[in-house]
C-alpha cells in the first residue's frame, strides 16, 4: 500500500514538474517572439536610415558588409550577418551596419576601424533601449584581440592607444 502512495506522489510531481515546464517554455517562446518583434523594427529603422540591403541572413554567428560602386555613381550597401534574435545577434548586425555608418574610406588600420565599429555598435544597441550583456562584451573582447593580433602579424608598428589592451600576450 505504502509503495503505491509513493509511486503516485512521484507522479503527481513528473507531471507538476512537466506542466511548469511547458509553461516556462511557452514563457521564453513568447519573450522571444517579441525581442524577436522589436529586433526587425530595429533592421527596419538601420535599412531606412543607412540605406543597406541585407544580401543573405547568416546562420553562424559572423557577418560581412560591403558597397558596390558603379561608374554611373550609384552605390549599393550590402550586409550579411545572423538574423537578430538575441543581443549578441544582434550587436554583429548592428557592427555591420556600422561600418557603413562610418564609412569604409578612413584612413585608420583596420583594426582600429573595427574597434571604433564595436564601439558604434554598442552605443547604438542602448540607445535603442538593448543592453549589452556578458556574451556580448566577451564577442567584441575576442573580436577586438583577432583584429589587433592580425594587425600585429600584418605588420602593424605603431599600436594606436586604445588598442594596447587587446595585444596578445607575448
């Protein structure tokens, strides 16, 4: 008698235990259904203001930007980046699109012109009322780092001031 009390306690609480996961999860669905609602007004207001054309959404976590000139003086802004869910997918959209807004033509390294990007694209993401979290702040760390060590093996002397934190360790 006593084992089947039991065998039933344990599955009144698999069952409680799944109906609140069922729940967490339709929860987290519907968060993200609308994040996911005020990310594309965000790639909305980036195409309308800067002009870009989106050529292909990423599936990897990586993104490219690119214009196209033509001789009768028009020119197309192109980006490729993840399809933004989340604040990280996010902030590698909103790098891109930064490249536009500052512009390919600066006569700065490159890596220094990826650092003022980041940096674009972080003050755009909270003004747009998206904080930066951790997973974020780690991307533009590792990002910044690649971009200054391949400087550095290109053959970068004059490290710019800003860039001395992300040298490689020698």
């Amino acid at each position: 008698m006593r084992s089947t009390q039991m065998q039933r306690r344990v599955q009144q609480l698999v069952l409680a235990a799944k109906r609140r996961a069922h729940f967490t999860s339709t929860r987290a669905r519907a968060d993200v259904i609308s994040r996911m609602a005020d990310f594309r007004s965000i790639i909305d207001l980036m195409k309308d203001e800067y002009g870009i054309r989106i050529r292909k959404w990423r599936k990897q976590m990586s993104g490219c930007a690119w214009c196209v000139k033509y001789s009768d003086g028009r020119s197309v802004r192109w980006i490729e980046s993840p399809y933004p869910k989340t604040p990280i997918s996010l902030a590698i959209f909103l790098h891109e699109v930064g490249h536009h807004a500052i512009g390919f033509d600066n006569k700065w390294p490159r890596c220094e012109e990826e650092h003022h990007v980041w940096q674009w694209a972080l003050k755009k993401m909270r003004s747009l009322g998206v904080v930066p979290d951790k997973r974020v702040t780690r991307r533009v760390e590792l990002s910044m780092q690649y971009a200054v060590g391949k400087a550095m093996r290109r053959g970068l002397k004059n490290v710019p001031e800003a860039l001395v934190r992300y040298l490689p360790a020698a």
